[in-house]
C-alpha cells in the first residue's frame, strides 16, 4: 500500500484520491471502473493544465517579442504591454 500512495503522490493525486484509490484496492475482487475513472478524471485534469500552460507560453512569447533588449528601461517594450490597459 506504501507503494501506492508514493506514486499516486507522484503522479498528481490529490491526497481524497490517493484514500480513494487505497480504499478500492482493499477490494481486490471489484471492477476496477471506479480505478479507470479515477485515473480518467486525472488526465483531464493534466490536459486542461497544459493547454493552460500552452496559452501562457503564447502570452509570455508575444510579450518577450515587446522587447530585445538593447536599449534603457525607460523604452522597454515588455513593461509598456504590461501597463497597457
């Protein structure tokens, strides 16, 4: 059981599905859908996590191609955009 919870842990799981996953293992001989959906629920949780990461990069792209650098801060196109209403 040790085992489980460390790699639940490591995968993600919040500690109610780590207690969830432990509970249905005590049930060896129980379709496992309840296991399927745990870990369904899981990896749509890290897809939508990604997509948000994905329109971050975009913003954070969009915002470093404000600015190159080579000149004072007073002409920093990065904070002018991000004083922009």
């Amino acid at each position: 059981m040790t085992v489980i919870v460390a790699v639940s842990h490591a995968l993600g799981f919040s500690l109610a599905a780590v207690a969830s996953l432990l509970r249905l293992a005590d049930h060896p001989a129980a379709p496992c859908d309840d296991v399927d959906a745990l870990v369904a629920d899981k990896i749509a949780e890290v897809r939508a996590r990604q997509a948000d990461l994905a329109r971050l990069e975009t913003s954070l792209t969009r915002l470093q191609a404000c600015c190159h650098g080579d000149h004072a801060i007073a002409d920093c196109g990065i904070l002018a955009a991000l004083a922009a209403p």
